[in-house]
C-alpha cells in the first residue's frame, strides 16, 4: 500500500507551507501529494458535503480559502523531485476539457512524468450556477464526455469530437503527456455511476470517507461491473480519509460509524490497526491529511504529515 496526503492550499495557506510539505514527503518517502479542487463558494449555499458529518467548511457564510488546484500541482511539479503529484480530484465541469487536457499534460512533462490525474463531477451546485456551467443535473454526461476528448486531445495528433456537449473539428493539442498514452486516470465517488465510469474510462477508482467493510462491498459491485464489461476487475483502489493522532486510546471506540467513516482515529498502534484493515480489503493507496488533538500538539497540516512518516507509516509497514 502507498501512502499520499493534501498538499497544504485549503484553509490558512502560505508558499513556505506547501514548499514545506513538498520537502517533507520527498525526504520521508511520501508516495503522493494531492491538490483539491473549488474555484467559487456562493455566500449561504445551501449543498452539504455528501461524505462528511458536518456542513462543508462549517459555515457557508465563512467559507474555506482554497487555492487554484492546477497552480498548486504546477508549483508541486518544480518543487518536488521524486513524489508523484495528483489531482484528488479535479472537478471536470468547471473547465472546458482540450484547456484541461492541456494544462494536465504541460505539468506532467514540467514533472517527468509524476501526474495522477483523479477526477469527479462535482457536489456542489450553487457552485455550478454561480458559474454559469453546464446544468448540475448533467455533470456526469458531461464528465463522462470530457474523459472522451481529453484522451482523444492527448492521444492524436490531429484531434476531432462531435458529442452532446463538446464538437470541435480537427485541432492540433501540444504538448502530449509525458506518460503515454496519459497519465493514469482515478475516478473519484461512491456512487453506481462512479463504478461504472471507472471501468469504462478510470485506470483506477478513488473512494472517499469508507469503512473497511465498506470498502470490501463496493469492490465486489466494482468487479462484478467491470466483469460485466469485459474488463479485468483487479482495478486499483485509492481511498480518501482523515487521520487523528492521540495519546488517548479510548476516543476511537467510542466513535460511531459516521466519524469513523470520516479519519482514522487514535494512537499510532490503533491507526496502524485501521491501516492493516483497509489493506486487507483491497485499498493500495490511502490519501489523507493529519490532524491531532491537544494530547500531541501538532500545529499544522505538515507537522501531521512528518509525524505520520516518522511513526505510523514505519509502523504499518513494518506488519
């Protein structure tokens, strides 16, 4: 199993955080650093955030300073050296897909080729209409019709699309991805519809927020879609959840389902036993981002990330 975490461009953000964590996982053998995607949140939105307990960024009415994902993966590319860099995931109907095929691909040449590019459609639809994009109702069609012409953009030289939503005649696209044919590509959700826009288009499926359980079910659904399809149904598993270190071993058994659901709880033997169960079921990568409580003191999302690479992450593979 490999391990990721956020780069640090969500809430307080600062260069010399993210260049710090930029240094921290290259050094302590980070395999991955993730940039998230928002670009507008209209004030009083009304959408909760599917996977999590509370209402997204708390307060609707005080929303999360975020960062441009694609500027942060490019500053990612120049900082780091051997950790690969991704989008977890990058919100397809926010942006026209040849200009996104584009961008993807200048970064993973400026890269060498570290690029995993994960995508979604997005959950937020204040966020769609204050846009003016496509219908929210539709992002999946148009997702499904964006993964089309960004591999049809990268794989030709002389590229041509008539769709539903997207036609354009024959153009010419540079540069190409570094990683031929691209980059590979995760798509993110839970959903029937996320399962099977994985296996017709994803080179691996990025869950969010799920109990090991959880996670043995929906591969089993993954596998049976893709045998379905003629596929071959070993497709990797990513998963996005929290970490909260403690000294405290009694917080994690009395978390319900729905928080457990949300991070990993507990002290580093406990986290590594969470660690042990989602590899048991199948997850080969987990993408997280280290918070603590008052009982280890760490300040700041980088802080989390070096006390996980120094303790837990040692820790677990050495099981």
């Amino acid at each position: 199993m490999q391990i990721g975490f956020f780069a640090p461009h969500v809430g307080p953000s600062s260069r010399d955080g993210i260049a710090r964590a930029c240094d921290v996982a290259d050094e302590l053998g980070a395999d991955i650093l993730w940039a998230v995607d928002h670009i507008a949140f209209p004030f009083g939105f009304s959408a909760v955030y599917p996977y999590a307990t509370h209402e997204f960024g708390e307060s609707p009415d005080n929303p999360l300073e975020w960062w441009d994902c694609l500027s942060v993966l490019t500053y990612l590319a120049a900082r780091t050296e051997r950790v690969r860099i991704g989008t977890g995931v990058l919100v397809l109907p926010y942006r026209h897909p040849v200009a996104t095929a584009k961008a993807i691909a200048t970064i993973d040449q400026l890269s060498a080729g570290r690029v995993v590019f994960g995508v979604g459609v997005g959950w937020l639809r204040d966020e769609f209409e204050a846009l003016q994009l496509h219908p929210f109702d539709d992002r999946g069609a148009v997702t499904d019709e964006q993964l089309e012409v960004m591999k049809a953009v990268w794989t030709s030289d002389r590229a041509r699309f008539a769709g539903r939503y997207y036609e354009f005649p024959e153009i010419s696209v540079t540069p190409k991805p570094a990683q031929r044919p691209h980059p590979p590509i995760l798509v993110g959700g839970n959903s029937g519809p996320a399962l099977r826009r994985t296996v017709r288009h994803g080179d691996g499926w990025h869950a969010l927020m799920l109990l090991p359980s959880e996670m043995a079910e929906h591969r089993q659904r993954l596998a049976a879609i893709a045998h379905e399809a003629g596929r071959d149904d070993d497709i990797p598993v990513s998963l996005l959840v929290g970490a909260t270190l403690t000294k405290d071993p009694s917080i994690y058994p009395s978390l319900d389902d729905a928080h457990r659901r949300q991070a990993m709880v507990g002290t580093v033997e406990q986290v590594v036993e969470q660690l042990v169960a989602y590899r048991d079921a199948g997850v080969r990568h987990v993408h997280t981002f280290v918070g603590s409580d008052d009982t280890i003191g760490v300040r700041d999302p980088v802080d989390g990330m070096e006390l996980f690479l120094r303790e837990v992450w040692p820790a677990f593979l050495a099981n």
